[in-house]
C-alpha cells in the first residue's frame, strides 16, 4: 500500500466496532458529511479510536523491546530485508528512512487523526497558548454528559500515543484538530515541554470526565473503557518520567486506596484469554479472534520461525527473539529455578528463545485472542517504590509484585542502600513486565528518576554479554567497541521519518541530532 506522510494525509475515517466494547459489526468508510450526527455515531467513532491503537501497536515493539536488552533480531546471520532492519535497530543505526520506524510514526498519527475528528465533532478544542481543553457550542444532538464522557477517553488515547511518541523522538508535530494539507505545510516540530503540557492536559481531561467506578463496579460493557484509573496511572506516569515525583505520589497513592484494583493471585492470570480485563488490568490494547479483522498478530509473529503448527498454527515469525541474557541470573536474567515468570515469559523451541507471553492457541493465523497491557496494577506499585525512593515502604511494594512469583522477599539486609534498591525496582520491572514494551521506557526514565541506573551503560553491558554469542556471528561484525559506540544519549532517541522532512518544502524540519 502506498504510503503518504501524515501532515498530508486527508482521509476518510475507518470505524471497525469490536464486540469487547460494544459490538462485532465492522461499520467503515464512514464520511463526515454522512456521520456525526448523533451520541451513538459518535460513540461509534471512538470505537474506531480504540481499535486504531492497533496498529501502532503493531509496530511497537521494534522501536521499544528491541532497542533494550531483553530481545535480539532472530538470526544474525540472516540476510533478509525485514532482520536487517531489526538489526539496524537493535545496534543503534537505524537509517532516517527506516521503514520500520516510519510506519510506527505514521500509524500513531493516524490514529491522531481519527480522534482529532472525534473531538472536532464534538467541539472540544485543545488550546495550546494556555494549555487548557474547553467545550464549545455544538450543533449535533449530544448531551454535554455524553460529550464528556466521549472526550475523556478520546483524550486518553491522543495523550498515550503523544507520550510514546515524545519519549521515542522527541519533540513532534503537534496535531490537536483536523487541518488541511495546505495548513499542514506550516506546522513544525514542537518542544518537548509543548509536547508534554498538551498531554498532561488531555490526561487531565480524561481524569476530570472520565468514569470514577470502582472496578468491581464497572458495568460489563464498559471493560476495555478508559476510566479515571486509567487516567491518573498514566498521568502518574507521564509525571514521573517528568520527576515531578510528588504529584505521581498523590495520583498512585488514589489509585492504590480507591480504584478497587489490585494484583491477581498468580502471575499467568494475569495475561489469561479466559480471565482478560481482570482486576489487574487498569488498560490494554484490545483483540478479539474469529476472523472479524481484530486479531492479535502477536503470537504468529513471535513464534520461533520453522516451529510449523508446533507452536501455533501458521508458524512463526521468529520476531523479539529473547537475549540469552534473560536467561542468565549473573547477567541480570532471572532465577530459572525459583521466578515462575520465567517459564511463563519465555519459550525454547530447539534453542529459539522466543516471548511465550504473548501466545495463544488461534485457529487462523494472525487472529490471536490475546490483550496487550498497557497499564497493570503491578506498574502501579512499582511506580510508587520508584517515586518514593529507597525506604521500607517501597521494598514493601516490590516485595508485593515480588511474592506471587515464588521468590523470597526482600528484607532491610538485602536491600541497604540506594543503590541496592535502585537495581532490585530496575530488575524487578524487566522482570515483571518482559516483553509488554515497557523496558525501553524504563531505562530512559531511570537515567531521571534513579541515581545508579543509566541506560548507556545498561545497554553497552548488554552489547558485551551478548558479543560473542550473537554479536559477533555477523558476516563482517563490528568489534565490541565500535559497537558500543553507536550508543550515545543522541541515539536514545528514534530519527525523524526521512520523508516528513523531505516532503515539505514550505518549512525546514530539523533532524534529531546524531541522524
């Protein structure tokens, strides 16, 4: 399919309903003149907002897990097109025109795009001179209750595909309403800071309209809805990368005393497809198999490739191959004999290591029934250790999350000392949430909110435990040091797509540094 950047992308709005919100009925190619004209078609939309996050996730991990050091491309020996690109990230030298990269940012702003008209339709107007949202006169049928209700979780969603944007690229465009292409040619990069008060403000938003039910109180066709809890995670999270620890205390601290969610008892029921949007779920990525368009890609992806019908039907991909790391309890990896995270999390399939979380029995190929979590109650405790910093509290949170996984808890002997608390939360999270696109995020925020953690020296580490058992098996390998060299604070941020620099010759768009 050919592609077009997003500054010049004017589309019509594809809606697919999925029944874990409201119904199995795809509705698409639904023009504006034609739609918005009522709650229900608005609501329909959003559904179409919520599906959309399905393809960015789609991408997701190459830009995120593969760039840490918990997986690898499949086979450094491979010369296919699709693992070299994996290896160009992997090693820290994607190109500018990385497609890999260009389709995880175009995705993101499509679906920005989608609940751009959302908002427009309902005429909640983002206003970036004093970062505030207003609620203007409409002229569709729609309660301001409802109007709400709609916008709150349609910001949620512009403000978590902003915040993955903003860690992985820096500052980006800023698309808070539909625009022309002819406008479009003037809008460049914005700041960080812009990026980030435009976030805070919809997650504000999203806490401010959103649903306050208890979880045991939420009606059953509302799991997978964005609620306050939701919210005030994310925006907990969004504050703590920021280090404004405080204001992640107080938002963690409701969560953890109100929400009614809590942890399951066993690590697998966590990510069961018979047990999805349970009490540990505070948000996820939702799918749904049967051959309705909603499937998971995942477990066909992530399946070891040549495992044939062994693993799941219609064979594997071998994509997020495991690093041997992981394995290694010296290196960081986990306990194989104790943590039962570490037979659930990850699969050998005649030495494939491959992520076995994210698969599942499916009857067609790529049409998975299993969630992607995006927030878990467990990231909420941790969070809270890592914003409180080393203290019996927070080692009382780690050893909550620590606990179901058969491991032994830790006591004031164990850890002593900020630095011995600062890498039990760092592996504890690795840990805990392998595979789920969470580490890459992780050792970014450390490098602000820990003292001892820093991901330049996390990752050439990985580079050296993993050299000369996968490094240095490339046709012409680089040495350990040129390698290690790609690794710089530059590089911890993903290039601007090539082509939305190429593309418009109304303005110049700075490239990130190092690219």
């Amino acid at each position: 399919m050919k592609k077009y950047s997003f500054l010049f992308f004017i589309a019509i709005i594809a809606i697919t309903g999925c029944n874990k919100i409201i119904d199995v009925y795809p509705t698409s190619y639904l023009y504006d003149q034609s739609y918005y004209r009522n709650v229900a078609e608005v609501d329909k939309a959003l559904i179409g907002c919520y599906n959309g996050m399905q393809k960015a996730l789609y991408n997701e991990w190459e830009v995120t897990e593969l760039r840490s050091d918990n997986t690898l491309m499949g086979s450094p020996t491979s010369g296919s097109s699709d693992n070299r690109e994996f290896s160009d990230l992997d090693m820290f030298m994607p190109a500018p025109s990385h497609s890999g990269v260009y389709d995880y940012w175009l995705n993101n702003y499509y679906n920005i795009y989608n609940i751009n008209k959302v908002m427009y339709n309902l005429a909640v107007n983002y206003h970036p001179e004093n970062g505030t949202i207003t609620y203007d006169s409409i002229q569709i049928p729609v309660t301001m209750a409802d109007r709400k209700r709609i916008a709150a979780q349609a910001s949620f969603i512009r403000a978590y595909h902003y915040f993955n944007l903003v860690r992985l690229f820096g500052g980006v465009f800023e698309i808070h309403q539909p625009v022309t292409p002819q406008a479009a040619k003037y809008i460049n990069r914005s700041t960080v800071e812009q990026n980030y008060t435009f976030i805070i403000t919809d997650l504000q938003n999203a806490i401010e309209n959103g649903s306050t039910n208890n979880y045991t109180s939420i009606n059953i066709n509302d799991f997978g809805r964005v609620n306050v809890w939701a919210a005030k995670a994310m925006l907990a999270k969004v504050y703590l990368t920021l280090n404004r620890k405080a204001e992640a205390i107080t938002l963690l601290q409701d969560v953890m005393t109100n929400s009614g969610y809590g942890l399951q008892a066993t690590y697998a029921n966590v990510f069961s497809t018979t047990n999805e949007m349970n009490a540990e779920i505070l948000f996820a990525v939702r799918y749904k198999s049967g051959k309705v368009g909603l499937g998971s890609p995942f477990p066909n992806l992530f399946a070891p490739s040549g495992s044939g019908q062994a693993i799941v039907n219609g064979d594997g991909k071998g994509y997020n191959f495991v690093a041997r790391e992981l394995l290694r309890k010296t290196q960081g990896g986990y306990d194989s004999v104790l943590d039962v995270r570490y037979k659930y999390n990850i699969g050998n399939y005649f030495s494939k290591l491959y992520p076995k979380k994210h698969i599942a029995n499916v009857i067609y190929e790529n049409d998975g029934e299993n969630d992607w979590p995006v927030i878990r109650y467990a990231d909420v405790l941790l969070m809270m250790a890592e914003a409180q910093g080393f203290s019996p509290n927070s080692t009382s949170l780690i050893n909550q999350v620590r606990l179901r996984t058969g491991l032994v808890a830790y006591t004031a002997s164990t850890i002593n000392s900020v630095a011995t608390f600062e890498k039990a939360l760092s592996d504890e999270r690795r840990w805990e949430f392998a595979f789920e696109n969470q580490r890459w995020f992780d050792l970014v925020r450390f490098k602000t909110t820990l003292t001892t953690i820093d991901p330049i020296v996390v990752l050439k580490n990985h580079f050296s435990n993993m050299y000369s058992s996968y490094y240095s098996q490339y046709p012409q390998p680089l040495s350990l040091p040129d390698l290690q060299n790609f690794i710089t604070d530059q590089r911890l941020l993903l290039p601007i797509p090539q082509r939305e620099i190429d593309i418009n010759t109304t303005i110049v768009i700075a490239q990130n540094p190092g690219y």
